[in-house]
C-alpha cells in the first residue's frame, strides 16, 4: 500500500523518498568489477555507458559531444540554445563569464544576460552545422527541442542528421496544448518520425505511462534537479523526491510492457544524481541510464568554464535555475578522468562510472538490467 501521511484535516499527502534518503543492500555474492558491464542500448544505439548529458550549453558543445560519444555517452545538444543562435558563441560565453568574474551579485546579472543572449533569433543554419559537426566525428548524435518548438524545429534537425530526439520540459505531458498553436499531439508526432524519441520529465506513473504509450523510446524522470542550481521548487512548487519519481516510472514501464506484450521503454534519471552513489542508487532505482548536468560541469572541457546553468535560466519571463560556478578552477578535471577515474576525491564526484561499475561489483552483479534488481532499504 502507498504510504500515505495526514498533512491536515481531510488532506493526505504520499510520501516519498530522495536518493539520499536510500541505500543498496549488499547480496550474498561479490564479483570483480572486470566482470561488470555497463553497456546500454536504446533502439539501434549501443553506449559503453548508461550517460545522457543534460542538454544546456554550460555542457554541451559540438567539440564537448564528440567527446562524450568518443568516451562511450551519449550527448544532448540544445536546439534552442546558444549554438542555435550565435554565429560565434564562444563570443557569448565569454560575455557571462567577464560578468561572472566582475559580478559579486550572482544571478542579479547573469540570468538577465541569458535571457538577453537567448533573445536572438533560433537560426537553422547554425544548429544544422552543429549537428553536422558532431556527425561527422562518427558519435551518436542527439538534440534537444522543447514541446513548443518540437513540430518547427525537427524537420531542420533530421535532415541535419540527428538520430536520437530529446523533447524535454520541466513538465512533458502525452498532449501539448497551446491557445495560439495547434496542440502537439505527441502520439502522432512521434510516429511520423523515423528516429527514437526520448521525452520527460514525468514525475508519477500516470505521466510516465501516458508518455509511454505515445511510442517514446524512453522517459525521462525529473528535470535537472540540483537543489544548487534548479529553482522549480521555489518558482512553480513542482517536484517529486527522485528515488520514488524513478521506481514509480520503472512500474510504469513493466505494466506498459505487459500491456503491450514486449516493447520496453527507457526510463532516463534526471535530478539529484551528482556523485557515483547516486549513479548507482538511479539504476537501483530502476533507471536504465542517468542524465548528468553539473556532475559534467567540472570537466576541463566544458563550455561553461566551472559554471553550470540549465536550460531554464534563460527563460524570458519565469527562469528556472540559477548561474552557479561548481568547480574551483585548480580542481577541475578532464572529461575521461571524470568519467572513469583515476580519482583523489573521496566524495564519488570523480569516477563516476568507476564508481557504479565497482558498486555492481561490491553487490555481485554484472550488468545494469541485474542491477536494478538488487535490494534497498530507506534510511529511519
């Protein structure tokens, strides 16, 4: 039965659980973590490792995604951000970054010039060349559109040469309904594409199985939910603590595999996953991979610099997250290190694929689909 908790008169609430608030339970087996495999497949797509970047500039770049897919993830670049916009963006940046340096208001300043750099124009020949770009080194190439520019903006994208879409939103529902646009139907836009579509975030089982039945290839749970950085919370009142967000989507993704008799869905965590643990305790939960934003902000090769910002920030009139530097400039590390170690950091924020694979180890299994089997207990 759920867990249900009286909040007032006539009022009950669920509770729910953060990955913080769970722990993996040992079994009675261990392994060598040479044994262990972390490959994931989405669709046709096969990755050394269950990544996914968030998709914001501070991140993502074309040069940054060929890196990632060399390293075995999967990157997501933001259609609608700077590289759409800006002929050269490496101008914009250093715009944040001279303020940031100069700045001691924090987001007074910075969101402001987000939202004025993201003010120009979305131009299709610009994110068509970083498509190509990022297709042309031979990785898997992914982008981001949001609900509202999905039916504008996709066409240019595959005819770029984009494989995998990303539709996210803080909130995604199966039926996107707008007063002055027709309402995207997100059942028949999906079916009228030939590549897989990933979309999110969900937050309950009702939302992840709407989404699921409208032929999404995967789901994504959460939006990017660094309590440091993202403001949904204070600004609309929205969230779900990620632990139980995850396991309710992976019940919806076994029903919706008994309902269909085998087409399986993959559930994508996104929020509150900052160290290795919380790699491990996402595919505990029942993630098939984990969507990384400011873990990834502390390699050298970020765009961002050591700063770390989401989509959301730019919004024109209610952003969402914050401009936060993540990363002492003599501490960042590179992209491989941070991946796959070796690491001097006690604290899981490096290594943080060696850290799932040597967990999966420690609890005697030896690949991610085993591993979202192993037990969990709740802290008291």
């Amino acid at each position: 039965m759920r867990d249900l908790v009286e909040i007032g008169m006539g009022r009950t609430a669920r509770r729910a659980y953060g990955l913080d608030e769970v722990e993996i339970v040992p079994s009675r087996r261990t392994r060598s973590s040479k044994d262990v495999s972390t490959t994931w497949q989405i669709d046709a797509y096969r990755f050394d490792i269950p990544l996914i970047t968030h998709p914001t500039d501070a991140i993502v770049s074309p040069a940054t995604a060929v890196a990632v897919g060399e390293l075995g993830g999967l990157a997501v670049l933001n259609a609608e951000g700077l590289w759409a916009r800006h002929p050269n963006p490496d101008e914009a940046l250093t715009q944040l970054f001279e303020r940031a340096e100069n700045d001691d208001g924090g987001d007074d300043r910075l969101v402001p010039l987000l939202q004025e750099l993201h003010a120009a124009p979305i131009r299709l020949d610009l994110i068509t060349e970083a498509v190509k770009q990022v297709g042309a080194a031979g990785v898997t190439v992914a982008a981001r559109v949001s609900p509202q520019r999905a039916a504008e903006l996709t066409p240019a994208l595959l005819s770029a040469g984009v494989e995998i879409l990303v539709l996210q939103g803080t909130i995604v529902s199966a039926e996107h309904v707008a007063r002055d646009a027709e309402p995207l139907n997100l059942k028949s836009f999906i079916a009228d594409l030939d590549v897989p579509v990933i979309a999110g975030g969900v937050h309950d089982y009702r939302t992840a199985m709407h989404l699921m039945r409208t032929g999404a290839a995967g789901v994504i749970v959460g939006y990017g939910s660094d309590y440091s950085v993202t403001t949904t919370g204070d600004v609309l009142g929205i969230g779900v603590p990620m632990a139980t967000a995850i396991v309710d989507a992976a019940a919806a993704r076994r029903d919706y595999l008994d309902e269909t008799g085998g087409r399986y869905v993959h559930v994508i965590a996104d929020g509150g996953v900052e160290t290795s643990g919380a790699v491990a305790k996402s595919i505990a939960c029942g993630a098939d991979a984990v969507m990384l934003g400011s873990p990834l902000a502390r390699a050298a090769e970020a765009p961002g610099r050591g700063l770390y910002w989401t989509a959301a920030a730019a919004h024109p009139s209610l952003p969402r997250s914050r401009v936060v530097p993540v990363v002492i400039e003599d501490y960042q590390v590179d992209l491989r290190t941070l991946l796959f170690g070796p690491s001097s950091d006690p604290d899981g924020e490096v290594n943080l694929f060696g850290g799932l694979r040597r967990a999966m180890a420690k609890t005697g299994y030896s690949d991610v689909k085993e591993f979202q089997k192993v037990g969990l207990t709740v802290r008291a």
